[in-house]
C-alpha cells in the first residue's frame, strides 16, 4: 500500500505542484480583495489615521496627567529653601536647629551642635557649621563679602587686592587681611635656601714677619698668582696698616708666637716652631681674618666667608648668594643674614626682620 502511493507521488509529483502554486495565488487575490485592493503602505496610513481618530475611552488607555511632572519639575528648577535664624533670634515661626539623634532606638529631634542626645545621652557625631563657596574659588562667600570681594567671580581668588605681591586665596589662608598692604604673609616664606654652601677663601698666606724700625713688614705669598718674572707665584709685602698689593686687604696687626713641639722618632726632644700670627681687614666692609704662619710647601689658605644661595620664588624668581651680614629686600621688607650654618648636606641661614627684629631661620632640609 506504501509502495503504490510512493509511486503515485512520483509519478504525479509536477501536478501536484502545480495545484499547489494555483492555490496560493487565490489566497493572494482574496487578500488584495480584503483590503478594498488598496496597496499596503496606504492601508497602514489608513490604520494609523484611524487609531489617531479614536478616543482614549475607544482605545481603553487612560490619558497621562502631566500636572504632578510640571510640579515636580518647577521644584526642581527652584528648589524650596528655608531660612537658617540667626543664633538666638529663634520663633515659634522660626525654631533654631535641630538634626535627629544618631542613636537608631532614639532618633529624636534635638539641638544642633549637641555633644549628646538630651534624651538618650547618646554621643552624637560632630556637626560642623557650612561653609558656602557659591563660586567655588575656594573662598567662602562671607570673608569674599567682609573684604569686598564678589561671592560669584571666582577670578578675584588669584588677584592681589592690595598689591603687597600676595594673591587673596594666600591672605585667606594665612588669615591676614587682603585689603591692607602692611598685612600679609611672611616674605621669608617664599624664600629658599640651596645646598650645598660655598666658601671663600683668602688667595694668599702668611708666610713671615721681619722687624723693621717702625714695627712689622709682613710678607705673605700667593701661590697661583705669577710674580714680575712670569713665574706662578708671588710674594708681597705690607706694613701695619698698608694695603696688601691689590687683594682689597690690609694688614692690620700681628702677634709673634713660639711653641716648643716634639721630635718625631726623639721621644721628649723638642724643637721651637713659629706659629706667629696675622690679622687682615677686608677694606670694604672690614672683616677681620686671623692668619697663622705657614711654613713648606703645602699651603691651607683661610676661610672668608661662608656663602648661601637663596631663591626668591614670588613674582620674577631671583637667585643670589648672600653671606653673614647681609641685608636683602624682598617686596620692599628688609632682612639681615645673622648666621649660615652647614647642616648635613644641606644649610641653615637664619635671617632678621629689620622692622621687626623677628628672627626666622630657613633650611635646605625643610
């Protein structure tokens, strides 16, 4: 029985196909009849024109009431907001503050700023005051307004409302006043000390001293300077009192010295050594330097100054070296060097305040 329809199958398979397409081409007319013989899109506008023309009782959707969202969007524009009473000009209309205890079996209203809870004694968490910053410049709109500033330009943070070189945001933190050019931060704040410290040193050493009828002519020599002969090395002269050739000295006083030192490899024997000594001026700002006789070869030349190299960082930055003694003019305030003294790698040079006489002293290591 299988068999013989298998057999029917592929012996009418090209009719039955045939029958097939017939039908789904009167399905298609029967469509196109469906729809008055309209094309598809002018059906689909038609739908839509119809949906559009019903009601929203006809379609069962219920219309949105936009009421609540234009509410709720004003509020957000504009929020409501209450004024904070000032404190203990408190109302029956105008209560002073409170916040709920921290404690979640209390949580009572009870008075801002409370250490703890009237009713629980719970501990409360610290309540700290509001700081407004409508600009966000980082000063708060009260000190902006106390000094005349604009609480909605946050440019007049970095101005300088007074012109004693400090910008506004740096009197606020250091809490001077910015409208007055005799308050400000410390000048010496903005100075810094460089390591490592140089040192000067005399270019020649004392090396005798001859007796003459009116008193002392002392020789000193100077090892890198080229004598009349070309010859690198140059002995000069002075008397008390004289300029010492051209350094920009002059010696001013010697004491005669002799010490008994011991033999080496002679156990007690000893021998006398000259360690006479010389003093010389710096004829610009009279300096004195104590020279000791030098005897041989091998010379140790004497220390003048110990200098320190300071950068002033406010405005146009500026280098210098500055020695003991020295005054410096930062923004129109002066200071004098009282000391420099090494530290580690590093220095220390401690300054005075010429107004003031207040003493400040700066580090490399700070």
């Amino acid at each position: 029985m299988i068999s013989s329809k298998k057999n029917f199958v592929q012996a009418h398979w090209d009719w039955l196909l045939a029958a097939f397409s017939a039908v789904w081409l009167v399905g298609g007319v029967v469509f196109l009849c469906g729809t008055n013989g309209m094309d598809p899109e002018e059906a689909a506008a038609e739908a839509k024109a119809e949906a559009s023309r019903r009601t929203s009782s006809e379609s069962g959707v219920k219309e949105a009431d936009l009421l609540v969202f234009s509410a709720a969007t004003r509020a957000a524009r504009k929020p409501m907001t209450v004024e904070v009473p000032e404190e203990g000009k408190e109302s029956f209309l105008s209560s002073e503050r409170r916040v709920k205890c921290v404690n979640a079996e209390c949580e009572r209203a009870i008075v801002f700023g409370s250490e703890t809870c009237q009713f629980c004694n719970a501990s409360q968490v610290s309540q700290k005051e509001v700081v407004y910053d409508a600009d966000g410049d980082g000063l708060p709109d009260e000190w902006e307004k106390k000094y005349g500033l604009d609480p909605s330009n946050k440019d007049d943070a970095a101005e300088d409302l007074d012109g004693d070189g400090f910008t506004n945001i740096e009197e606020f933190y250091a809490k001077t006043d910015p409208t007055d050019k005799n308050s400000h931060p410390d000048y010496l704040d903005s100075l810094k000390v460089i390591a490592p410290l140089d040192e000067t040193y005399l270019p020649f050493v004392f090396k005798k001293a001859n007796k003459i009828p009116s008193g002392w002519r002392l020789e000193f020599f100077d090892p890198k300077k080229k004598n009349d002969y070309g010859l690198v090395g140059k002995t000069v002269t002075a008397k008390i009192g004289e300029e010492i050739d051209k350094y920009g000295y002059k010696a001013v006083g010697y004491t005669p010295k002799m010490i008994k030192q011991v033999i080496s490899g002679t156990g007690n024997l000893t021998k006398p050594v000259d360690v006479s000594e010389a003093v010389v001026e710096r004829i610009s700002d009279g300096k004195r330097v104590t020279l000791v006789v030098q005897h041989g070869k091998t010379y140790k030349f004497a220390p003048v100054d110990v200098q320190a190299t300071v950068t002033y960082e406010r405005g146009n930055s500026v280098t210098r070296k500055v020695i003991v003694g020295d005054t410096i003019d930062l923004n129109g305030s002066k200071y004098k060097v009282l000391s420099i003294k090494p530290e580690g790698k590093g220095a220390k040079v401690t300054f005075e305040n010429a107004s003031s006489g207040v003493k400040k002293t700066l580090s490399t290591l700070e």
